[in-house]
C-alpha cells in the first residue's frame, strides 16, 4: 500500500498511476472510486478479460452526474496519466466529458463501462444502496437510518 500523493484530485490520481506503472510496468490499471459500492466484480470482468482488453487503450466509466467512476489505462505511464489528468476540472457535470476529449486527443481506444451513480448526496446514497440491497453498503445505510434521533 502506497500513501496517497499530495495534490488536487487530479494530480492524486496521475500519480496513482504512475505508482502503477512503476509497480508493474507491463500490466494495466484501473482505478476506482471508492463511492461506487454498488460496483461487482461482474460489471468489470468481461471488459478487464484478456479477450475485452484486446484493442482497448482505455476504459471509462461514465457517472451519472456528469463524472466518472472509473478510469483505466493498459498501458499506464505517469507522463500520459499526467497529460490525461492535470488541469481536468474535478466534480463538476463536464469533468467527463473533458476527459473523454483528453482520451480521443491522445488516439487512445476507450471502451466505455456502464454508467453508475457515485455516492455524493443521500439521495445517491438511498439509489445505490436500492440497486445493491444485500451489500454492506446497503445495510449501513439502513442501520444509520434507524439510529434514534437520526432523521431519515
């Protein structure tokens, strides 16, 4: 386990990736938000499988906001995280759409993952925890909930 760099989100993530690289140089990388619990293995096996990952430079998964909850490389470095990443402007409804712009200017391939709801609001908490209901997510949600005093 590495510490998380310094920095905006941005450069936070252009240097996990270079982390990456370094680490496994061949191997590709995938980085994912931690507010997405309702994320399966499933949702990713097939793009991720050797036969998904033939011809793919890139995979993105788009957030319902307007973010993303996914990015991976197969091929990272930390200069193209860098060129990819730094200056992209974090949390807002265009932030994936800048970087899908960065993706295609870099004639990088991008297989698309679905679309997810990331969890920023209690409404995104209650729509997550409604598409995944038997996860640990879901039932603390439900347990906070029915703490007394605790307005649901």
């Amino acid at each position: 386990m590495l510490p998380q760099s310094g920095g905006g989100l941005d450069t936070r993530l252009a240097e996990a990736f270079g982390h990456a690289s370094r680490l496994a140089p061949h191997a590709p990388a995938l980085l994912v938000g931690m507010d997405t619990p309702q994320l399966s293995a499933a949702t990713l096996a097939e793009p991720l499988s050797p036969a998904g990952r033939a011809g793919t430079d890139a995979w993105y998964g788009p957030a319902s906001d307007g973010g993303f909850w996914a990015l991976g490389l197969a091929r990272p470095t930390g200069e193209l995280a860098r060129r990819l990443l730094l200056g992209v402007p974090m949390s807002t409804p265009g932030t994936g759409q800048v970087l899908l712009d960065r993706l295609a200017a870099a004639g990088l391939a991008v297989h698309r993952l679905p679309e997810a709801t990331d969890v920023d609001t209690i409404e995104d908490a209650r729509l997550v925890a409604s598409q995944a209901p038997l996860s640990r997510f879901a039932a603390g949600l439900r347990s906070f909930s029915a703490a007394p005093g605790v307005a649901g």
